[in-house]
C-alpha cells in the first residue's frame, strides 16, 4: 500500500525547520544542505550552500512531513490543500498532546486560528489554524473505534 506524506517546498527549508521546531514543536529534523555539484545544477552560488535546503524531515505529533528550498522559482501558497493531523482521542496520551499543541501554536501568535480546536457535532474536536506560510493546518481528534469504514 502507497502512503502520502505532505512535501513542502520553502524559499529557505531552513528558517522553516526553525520555525516549526519552535512554534509546533517539531521533533526528529534532519536537513541536508545542498552539495556543491548540486548548486552548480541549479545555479546556487557557494556562499549560500550552507542555507540551503536539498531534502528534510521533520515530526509533528508523530507524523512525518518533508521539505526543501523551492528550486523551481517562488513559493506560491494554495488553499487547495490542507496538512491534517487526526488523533485517536482514546488514547489519553495522545489527546493530551492534541489539546498541548494547540494551546503551544494558539500562544505563540505566531499563526492564525481559523477555527478553534473544540468538540464537534460528530463527536470529535477539530480545529483549524494557517501558519505564517500560508499552509492549512487541520487537528482533529476523534475515537476510532467509531470510525465507520464500511462504505459502499
């Protein structure tokens, strides 16, 4: 079976990683820069080789996400798609660290929150946030055991 993970491009994956870290609490990062034959590639001059990004990695509340310098001109933002990080809320453990990292994100004033993480008329929590690159955020938390797969 396939798996989708979210790879954002970035005008510096570094300063991004960095921002991550401390407004979500990103953990497990690591970062290759560009080599030197690479930024010949793509017209990167030697001084900007340590800030520049190849490849990344990175964990929010345990799911993985990639990332890179955008090599293919600016960044451009797109409300087409949104990160959503779904919680199994019973797991106390892990609601907690949901109900955590939204108050963390919330306090920092460092994105926007659309919608406010709280119970849902499905029996679930749910918020809504854009960070200071323009991306969706969705958390969501509900009891899987309640999940309905069997659809026709």
């Amino acid at each position: 079976m396939a798996k989708i993970y979210p790879y954002l491009a970035f005008d510096s994956a570094k300063e991004a990683l960095d921002y991550y870290t401390e407004v979500f609490g990103a953990t497990d990062i690591i970062r290759l820069p560009v080599s030197p034959e690479q930024a010949t590639q793509f017209g990167i001059s030697a001084e900007k080789l340590a800030d520049t990004t190849m490849h990344a990695s990175f964990t929010v509340l345990g799911a993985p996400l990639f990332c890179a310098d955008n090599f293919m001109g600016p960044v451009q933002s797109s409300n087409q798609v949104s990160i959503m990080l779904d919680i199994n809320s019973e797991d106390a453990q892990a609601a907690h660290e949901a109900d955590a990292f939204y108050q963390k994100i919330a306090a920092s004033g460092q994105a926007k929150i659309t919608m406010p993480f709280e119970e849902q008329f499905w029996g679930g929590k749910m918020g809504q946030l854009v960070d200071k690159y323009g991306i969706t955020w969705m958390l969501h938390s509900q009891p899987y055991s309640k999940i309905n797969l069997n659809t026709k």
